[in-house]
C-alpha cells in the first residue's frame, strides 16, 4: 500500500512537472524586432514615470481637445521640408479640426523623419508614417485616435491638394487617419467624399512631382526612403 501511494505521488509530481514544462514550450515566441520593441518600451515608461503624466489624445477626448486647441493656435502655413525641396502648405480654416491636428502633430514633431512611403507618378504622394521604431513610439505618446471627415466645404481633390486618407482598420465611415496624408498631383474628383481636403500647396508643387518619380516597389513604396526631414511652422 506504501508503495502504492508513493508511485501515486510521483506520478502526479511528474505530470505537474511536465505540464509547467508544456507551459513554459507554450509562450509565444517573439521575433528580435518585437524583442527590441518590447524593451524599448519598457525603458520608456520607466522615463514617462519619472517625469510630468503625458496627456494621450483617445478616441472620447478628441474633438473636445481640437475644438479648444483650434481656437488658441491659428497657425495655418506649413513648410515640408526633404532632401527633393520645400513643399509649403496653407491649411484651411474651414477645415478646422484638421488644420488643428496638423499644426499640433507639427509642434509635437511628430512629423520629423517620417517618410513619403507611397508615391504614385502624376497621382498622389502620401506621407506621415514610417516604418522606424522612433516614429512609432512618439504616436504612442500622443494617443490613438482618428477624426471625423469633413467634406462638405466645397473643396475638390484639384492637382495639389492635401487631404487625409482614412484609417486601415474597421472603418466603415472612413474616419481619416490623423498621422498621414496625402498631395494630389492631378485632378482627382473620383476622391472627393471620401476623404477631407485640409490645405493646398502654395509652392512647392514641381518638388512633390519629382518625389513622385522616384523608383517604387510593387506596393509603390520607394525603393530609396524619401524622407521628411521636418515639418516647420511658416506663421
């Protein structure tokens, strides 16, 4: 009977060694990008702690925040600054939520060494994103959030527009993507509906032509990063 209990103990011992093994075999392995990422992070926190609480835009606080925001920062001319030239920008007042979020985004420096990453030859250039881990981070301590569109103020998607394109995600009433943006380099009306026009280029517009004949990949992404080096405020 002795025997019995203890062969019945070390059998359960076993399996409840070997299921914590099955446990440990069982965590999802992660990637050295996602390794990297992961500490990054962590560091940043620890820093965001020592320091004064960052104030994160969502998707409840948004508009609240813009429609104040607009009403005490009336800046409305941009320059974009790239290795192909100056591109300068006057943004709607219309528009004034967008033209809010862009000024802000510009003053956070959110923009700086993002990247123009989807360029088609006399259609568009878009830009505002990257794929670099720095830009990522600073979208995390600005927030998540997506705004409304506005595209009932009689603009048109004219060659030399700037507009905001909508979200990748679930997106059924094409809520515009706040970090992006795109420059039309043709009269594209086909566009005009879906996504709100917030500025137009005042000079500049042959210097978004030639980033748009830069060599692409299949998903029109250049093969040679065009990068953003700043966004800077003309007023």
């Amino acid at each position: 009977m002795r025997f019995f209990v203890l062969s019945l103990c070390s059998i359960l011992i076993f399996n409840c060694e070997d299921k914590q093994s099955q446990n440990k075999s069982s965590v999802k392995t992660i990637d050295s990008t996602e390794v990297k990422i992961e500490r990054h992070t962590e560091q940043t926190d620890t820093i965001s702690e020592d320091t004064t609480e960052e104030f994160l835009l969502t998707k409840d606080n948004t508009m609240e925040f813009f429609l104040q925001y607009e009403k005490e920062n009336k800046e409305n001319k941009v320059r974009i600054v790239t290795d192909y030239g100056n591109i300068d920008i006057l943004l709607f007042n219309e528009t004034k939520f967008h033209r809010a979020n862009f000024i802000y985004l510009t003053k956070k420096g959110y923009f700086d060494n993002t990247q123009f990453y989807r360029v088609i030859e006399n259609y568009i250039i878009q830009g505002g994103s990257t794929d670099d881990r720095d830009v990522m981070r600073k979208r995390r301590f600005i927030g998540k959030y997506l705004l409304p569109t506005d595209t009932k103020r009689g603009f048109r998607h004219d060659r030399g527009v700037i507009s905001m394109p909508s979200s990748d995600i679930d997106n059924p009433y094409k809520l515009a993507s706040p970090y992006e943006f795109f420059i039309t380099l043709r009269d594209v009306y086909q566009l005009d509906g879906d996504y709100t026009i917030f500025g137009k280029v005042i000079s500049g517009l042959d210097v978004a032509d030639r980033i748009a004949n830069v060599d692409t990949d299949n998903s029109d992404w250049p093969l040679k990063n065009v990068y953003i080096r700043r966004v800077e405020l003309l007023n």
